[in-house]
C-alpha cells in the first residue's frame, strides 16, 4: 500500500485498477523477459500485451499449469521459475 500511498487496501485495489504500462514499455531499451503463464487470474493477458508493446530485444516465457506453474508470478512452480529467469540472466548479461 505504500508504494502507491495508499490508506486502505479499497483504495489500494481502486489505484492498482489505473496503474498501466501503456506509453511507457515502448521506451524500455534493456533486454528484457516477460514471463507469463496460462492459467494466471490475476494478470491474465498482460505479459502478453506487454511483450507486444516492446521494442527491446525481449524474451517470452508461458509456464503451464502441466509444469505446476499455474497461477499469478508461477507461485506453483518457483524453482523452475527461478530457473528460467536465472538461465535468460546468464545468456543475456554473458552478450551485453
């Protein structure tokens, strides 16, 4: 909530509503990894949109409920998360 300023969790949900990366992620200029997942009800979508909307070089990763990885920020699955993004770490900081 305080990131956001925030005094209630209402008025958290209410902010997090108008919160968008729409006219900004086209100036994102670092590589860059969206990671997504099918079965997310939180964010369902947005990766996706995301990764369309950059123009960085950019990766994109679907976690699938099959690997345990359904649900917002593949919460079923962290190790392979972690494995994932720490493996696109590795082979994009080993270029830059």
């Amino acid at each position: 909530m305080r990131a956001f300023g925030a005094k209630t969790i209402k008025e958290l949900v209410l902010m997090q509503r108008e919160y968008s990366l729409k006219g900004l992620a086209e100036k994102i200029e670092c590589p860059t990894l969206v990671c997504d997942n099918e079965g997310d009800a939180v964010a369902g979508g947005q990766g996706k949109e995301l990764y369309d909307a950059l123009s960085c070089p950019k990766d994109y990763v679907v976690f699938t409920a099959e690997e345990g990885a359904e649900g917002h920020c593949e919460g079923g699955a962290q190790v392979l998360f972690h494995r994932v993004a720490y493996d696109w770490l590795d082979k994009t900081l080993a270029t830059s």
